[in-house]
C-alpha cells in the first residue's frame, strides 16, 4: 500500500446534534458525554462509510449508537475505514488491506453504502462492489439476516394495497457466500460453433447448506416458528441437494413449521400474500432477488436493515439500500435503514438487546411523530432532512423509556 490510511475517529456528538436538541434532552446528552467514569463494557466497532450517502447516513447511526449505548452502561471505540469507490480513489483498490485487517480485530462492522456511477466502467476487481464481496469472505460472513416488516406508520407507502401489506413481517435468511456467485468454473470461453460464451456453477456442499439451515431455524424459532426453505428443486440439482439438506436438519428442530416453495412461486406469492411467510431461507441468487422484492412491499428500501453473520468474528451490518449518488451531500438520504443496522448491530453482533430497543423505539416514536425524509413522504406529514431526522430520532432515544426496562 502506498500510504498508511488514516483511522477516523469521530466526537462523541457533532455539534449539529447537540445544538438543536431539546433542553431536556440536551442536558442529559452533555451529561453523558462528559461524564468520566468509564462504561462498564467497551466495544470496538469499524465504521465504513464508504460512498454516495454513506458518510451522512452513517454519522446519524454512529451518534445513535453512542447514546443508546450509554444509557446501557456500554461505550464504543470507532475506528472509521475507507471501502468500496472512496477506497478506490485513496488506494487503487477497493479494500485496502488494512481495512480488512481493522474489521477482522473489531467487535462488529458497520457499512453504509458502497458504489457509484464514477467507478461503473472500472474492469471487476476494480469495481467498488468487489470490495464488498471480499470483505464479506473475508469477514467470513456466510448467513444474511433481512427483515421486511410494514410499520404501521408507513403502511400507505407501499405499493400494494393497505389489506396486502399491513401486518407483513417477514426474515429473509440468505446463504451469502456460496452459489453461483462463487462457484467454480466460471468465465468466458468459446463453444464448438466458435461464438462466444459465459458461464457461471451453482454449486454447494453440505456443509453450507447444514450451516445456513441450522441460522434459518434458530431465526424462526426466535419469530413466530415457521420457515419455508425456497428453492428450484424440481430443476436444479444444487436446489434437489439443499432441500434434501434442510429437511435433514429440520429433525433438529421439531417446533419449527416447515415448508417447501420453488422460487418462481416464492416471488409471486411475496406480492399476492406476503402475509404468509415468516421466516424464509433460500441460497445467494435467490435470496438477492428475493430479498429485494420483499424491502419493496414496505415502501422505501430506505427503511430496511441487515446482518451479516459468520461462525465466529465480527458480523457486518448495513442497510440495503445504495449509495444514491444523485443525492449525496444534499441533505436528502434516508439514515433510519443505517440507524437500524446499528440497532441490529446491538443485537445480532453484541447481544445487547435492551440499547437496540432503544434504537427501534426512538424510530418508531420519530415516525410516530410524523417526521418524514422525501422517499417516505406523504401528506399530513413534515419533511425533513437527514440531518434533522438524526436530530428527532435521538430527543427520541433520550427522552423515550423502552417498554420492559
């Protein structure tokens, strides 16, 4: 590397959010931030911005962190790294080393978003989005956690109609490290009438499969103890081996509903009558698209969260959203999918559910208050930024008392 990167690490509060902050509020924050005496646990975390709208999103969710955490005794040591095109630009590659070294001896990393029309005509091992892949192997990262719930708040946001998408929660558990994403051989290559031609393997071992299952069901277990494993079994010989799997570990878990749909059914029953579903666990390709379809029926993508989790080290949370170059640095972007991979972040990645129910709480009472970013606007509502909306969402996390503490 041609120079050492320089570790960020930000103020406790900017001054933004400290100056527009209710009295109340305000007060306690300072108190907070000044106190001397130390948290009784301390994590390091590595912040990724990376692009687009990655650095406003991502200094909301920080803050959010930082609060949340200090009315639970725990207290962070940031360390902000450079990834995807901002890598790119700084080194030439879009994961320097020494980031990927920074995450692995963190306690869990946080990424905003990654790429931008700037870096779509770079060849692929130069492409932002290829940092994201290596981070992930590198990470170790295998079983990707995606909720798709439909607040009340924002029912009306949605696409389908208000019977259709009220009351939907549903957990997509995607594979992220095997599949045709990974598999081998793939490349370019010549057929026997000499035209050009690509290919890809989707390809998969039992132990992937057994892995990501075993997620699956715990996940369901923890919900309302029902999955449907998706596949194209009725095709594919990689799908036939992954139901043959997961029914195998199905007898490890005798309280979960278990159930069976091919993925061209699963994508038209996620719009007819997402309802249905609780918990679904598919492989990589299937679960990309199908994770997507499901952020839709909420409304905004700018609203959902995900995990990243492996056998063992740091897990890595993000909102799914993406860098949204037309409207980086305007004050525009959404930072409640990033306030909830935080939330996330507390509570797949540390176990600290009590200050990630903080966080969600502190969202739920800014919605309920009526504050809006422009991708979940409606009438009645009161449009803001992302700077204010960071604002309302931590008088929120001062100020409001999780049920149950």
């Amino acid at each position: 590397m041609a120079a050492t990167l320089q570790r960020n690490v930000r103020p406790v509060l900017p001054q933004f959010l400290r100056s527009k902050l209710k009295p109340k509020c305000s007060q306690r924050i300072s108190t907070i931030c000044c106190s001397a005496s130390p948290s009784a646990k301390r994590y390091a975390v590595t912040l990724l911005p990376g692009d687009g709208i990655g650095p406003e999103v991502i200094t909301v969710a920080k803050t959010a962190l930082e609060l949340a955490g200090s009315f639970e005794g725990i207290g962070f040591g940031f360390t902000e790294m450079p990834v995807g095109g901002a890598a790119l630009d700084l080194t030439g590659v879009p994961l320097p080393e020494e980031t990927l070294s920074v995450c692995k001896q963190s306690d869990a990393v946080l990424l905003a978003a990654i790429g931008g029309y700037k870096w779509d005509k770079n060849e692929k091992h130069l492409k932002p989005e290829t940092g994201l892949l290596q981070l992930r192997e590198g990470l170790k990262v295998f079983a990707n956690l995606r909720p798709a719930s439909v607040l009340p708040q924002l029912v009306d946001a949605s696409t389908l109609k208000k019977e259709v998408a009220e009351g939907v929660d549903l957990m997509v558990v995607r594979e992220l490290t095997g599949g045709i994403y990974f598999g081998k051989p793939r490349g370019f290559g010549t057929n026997e009438n000499g035209e050009e031609i690509g290919f890809n393997t989707e390809v998969y071992a039992t132990y992937e499969i057994d892995r990501i299952a075993r997620i699956a069901f715990e996940t369901a277990r923890k919900r309302r103890g029902k999955l449907c494993s998706v596949d194209k079994a009725n095709v594919l010989e990689a799908s036939m081996l992954w139901r043959k799997r997961i029914e195998a570990i199905a007898l490890e878990y005798p309280d979960i509903e278990l159930s069976h749909m091919y993925v061209d059914n699963a994508a038209m029953q996620l719009v007819r009558n997402p309802k249905q579903f609780d918990t679904i666990v598919t492989n990589n390709i299937f679960g990309d698209i199908l994770s997507d379809e499901a952020s839709m029926i909420t409304g905004s993508i700018g609203m959902l969260a995900s995990a990243s989790l492996g056998e063992s080290g740091p897990g890595l949370f993000e909102p799914i959203h993406g860098s949204a170059p037309d409207i980086a640095g305007q004050d525009k972007a959404n930072p409640l999918a990033t306030v909830l991979s935080a939330a996330m972040l507390l509570k797949y990645g540390l176990g600290e559910v009590k200050a990630a129910q903080r966080i969600e709480t502190a969202v739920l009472d800014t919605l309920n208050k009526g504050f809006r970013t422009g991708d979940i606007f409606s009438d009645g509502n009161k449009l803001v930024g992302c700077k204010q909306m960071g604002e309302e969402v931590l008088k929120s996390l001062d100020c409001k008392v999780p049920a149950g503490s």
